[in-house]
C-alpha cells in the first residue's frame, strides 16, 4: 500500500486517493473497523494525502446519520472525532461526524469508563491532537503506559525519543546561558 500511495502522490492528490480507494476494496474488516479506519484516515490526511471522506459512509446507518453502535466503541469515536478536524471545508460526512462524536464523547465522561481512556477522551475534546504541539504531549507517555493494550516496544521508543530531545534541550540551555 505505502508504494502505492507514495508513488500516486508525485502523480497528484487525485491518484492518491483513488489508489487508496482501491486498496481499500478488499478490507471488509475496516469498513466495520472505526478506530482502524480513523485512524489510518488522520495519518494520510496529515501527512498530505487527499483521502476522500467517504471511507466512513460504511459507519452511516439507512438515515444517513452514524450508527447508534458506534457509540459503544470509545477508542474509535475519539479516533473518529480527531480525524474529523482533518477537514476540508464542505465535508459535511466530517463534519457530522465532529457533532456525533464530540456529544458521545462527552457522554461517555459522564459514565463510568477506564480512567486512562477518560484522560485521553477530556485532552482530546480540550483541544484535537492536530493542534497541539506534539512535543508537548509527551506527557502522555505515562497514560499510555498503564493501558492494557500498550505495545512496549512503541513505549520504550517514545521514552528513548523524549530522553533525547530533554538531552537537546539541556544542552541548548546550558549552552545559551554561557
């Protein structure tokens, strides 16, 4: 997938979208994937590619709003809800899809759910990842630590990678206060 897009993306924004498009065929697991779909939507949107919106049209029910289900899925609708401020003006799938999941969201502070998850759930609707600075939200190495799910090869990387960058900037103070 990643030659293909990356070769589609020197031919122009249109290609990438349709090679993605196409890739994506034969993924029936994503179409009923939200957290994978979001998630992989966000990262190419950040990263340049012009993906189109209607990769989520799998998540809307027969009225044309989301499925009620959906709301049962914390990790995806806050997936879903950062991938929404990736839009582009006139996107009303992306657009609906921030009302959904902002209201979700904030419900799903009101109930009873994993405290690492509701951390992440209230800095998100704070403000979105895509506008904060990424630096920054290395404090948040220590939530992902106590999840469950936590992968720790990603965390021993994010800790090595935060060590390194303290050290940098260490090193531009002291030589700073000469």
């Amino acid at each position: 997938m990643h030659r293909k897009i990356r070769s589609t993306k020197e031919g122009g924004e249109n290609d990438a979208g349709k090679a993605y498009c196409n890739h994506n065929i034969d993924d029936k697991w994503k179409k009923e994937n939200l957290h994978a779909t979001a998630l992989e939507f966000r990262i190419l949107r950040q990263n340049g590619y012009s993906i189109p919106q209607d990769v989520f049209s799998s998540f809307k029910d027969e009225m044309g709003g989301f499925k009620a289900c959906l709301s049962e899925d914390i990790q995806g609708i806050l997936c879903l809800y950062e991938a929404s401020y990736l839009s582009i003006e006139g996107e009303s799938i992306l657009e609906e899809a921030r009302d959904f999941t902002k209201k979700h969201l904030e419900g799903c502070l009101r109930q009873n759910i994993d405290e690492n998850l509701a951390i992440l759930v209230s800095h998100a609707l704070e403000l979105p990842l895509h506008w904060r600075m990424l630096r920054l939200e290395a404090r948040f190495i220590d939530a992902f630590e106590r999840t469950q799910d936590m992968n720790p090869i990603l965390l021993e990387f994010a800790k090595l990678d935060y060590n390194m960058v303290q050290a940098k900037h260490q090193e531009d103070l002291k030589y700073a206060s000469r």
